[in-house]
C-alpha cells in the first residue's frame, strides 16, 4: 500500500531590508489608502453603534 501523503513543503525565511518607490507611486499609494479606509470607518461605526444600542436596550 502506497503513502498518499503530499511531500512537506519547505518553509522559506525572507527578510525585507528595504524597498524603492517613487515620490509619485508613494502619494498614489495613500490615497487610496485614504479611500479605502473611509468606507471602512464607516462599517466600523455601524458596528459600534449597533453594539451600542443593543447594551442599551439591555441595560435600559
């Protein structure tokens, strides 16, 4: 009867030291970080707020 078992995969260690971007690809970058962010705050708020009102049905 033959082992089926896939071989183990060796696990590789990498190091990131330092990485080059441009001025213009760095702005590009935030700002749709900054994009992305404001529907997420948004969720979060949501969130909360619905926490929020479940405590206080709860407590009263």
């Amino acid at each position: 009867m033959e082992d089926k078992r896939p071989a183990p995969i060796a696990v590789q260690r990498i190091v990131v030291t330092d990485f080059d971007i441009g001025f213009g690809n760095l702005v590009v970058l935030l700002i749709k970080f900054a994009f992305a962010v404001i529907p997420a705050a948004i969720v979060v708020t949501l969130v909360w707020m619905g926490i929020a009102s479940v405590v206080k049905l709860i407590d009263g």
